[in-house]
C-alpha cells in the first residue's frame, strides 16, 4: 500500500472565524477528511466540510468526493489534478478540488490562504449526526443525507476495488 495523501488547502482569510482543526477518520480504503470551522456561513453553528478520498485495492487514490451544500460531488482519477488540491470558498466553505480541465481553480485560489494543518484522528462517533447526515442541522432543513462512510463504500465497491490505477 502507498502512503496515503494529505490534500493541500486554501481557504478565506476569516480571522478569527478561520479553520478550526481537520479530523481524520481513516478506514481500510478511504479516509475522511473533516475540515471545521467556528460557523457555517451566517448560521450560528459549526460547520464541518467532509473531503474524501478513497483508494483502490492496492493502495492507490481512485476517486474523490466532496459535498457541497449537502450534495456529494464525486471526481475519478483522470479528472483530478496531481498533487490534489482543494479550495474552500466564502463563508459556508464549500470544497472545490483542482481539475486537469480548468475549473476556474488557479484564479479563485489567489484570493485564499494556503494553509498547512494537522489532522486530529478520530472515529465516526466523533463527528455529530448533524454534520455527518444534516439531521437537525439548520442548513440542511428538510434534508438528510447519506453518512460519507456509506457514500465512500459504495464508491470503493463500484469504481475501486477492482481499479489499479496508478498515483
């Protein structure tokens, strides 16, 4: 298995509303990254941004997902740039990951701060049901969503565990 990858950040100058801290729940074939925040937008409550990335069977990045305003956004291999890269933009700090098709990434990232982080591991259980699924959470009224383990695990076994691509 190869090392698994730490994704490099740019996020808004916010002060003391900045980046809290990035939590890390690792599995056999994903991780999670939990990037959090003091508030979510105007809302008086946390916000945790789920990153994932999930490698196929022997060791290697396969796929990534985001969600953006409680919608999963999934990228393959050959659309990502390398090494990968995700901006956090405004103040609800939706995920964008660079792609080798321009997606406005290069632009929008000179107006962020590069930020390097340490991770924090952690287990399911750490993370609310609020920030996992939305349940109760006052962004996401009327939604529940999938947890990003499910939606990992469904991605591993139908694009990556029979993948041997190669990073």
């Amino acid at each position: 298995m190869t090392d698994r990858i730490k994704p490099q950040i740019f996020i808004p100058d916010e002060g003391s509303r900045s980046l809290i801290d990035v939590k890390l729940e690792t599995y056999d074939n994903f991780d999670i990254f939990w990037f959090h925040w003091p508030r979510d937008g105007f809302f008086h409550v946390e916000d945790y941004e789920p990153v994932i990335l999930v490698y196929s069977s022997n060791g290697t990045l396969c796929h990534l997902i985001v969600r953006r305003h409680w919608r999963y956004h999934f990228y393959s291999l050959d659309e990502l740039s390398i090494p990968i890269q995700i901006l956090f933009e405004g103040s609800f700090h939706p995920p964008f990951p660079k792609l080798k098709q321009d997606n406005g990434f290069e632009k929008k990232k000179n107006k962020l701060v590069s930020r390097d982080y340490n991770t924090e591991k952690i287990t399911a259980a750490d993370i609310d049901k609020r920030f996992r699924i939305g349940r109760g959470h006052p962004t996401a009224i009327h939604k529940t969503m999938e947890d990003p383990v499910d939606i990992a695990k469904e991605v591993y076994s139908e694009y990556c565990q029979n993948a041997s691509s190669v990073i």
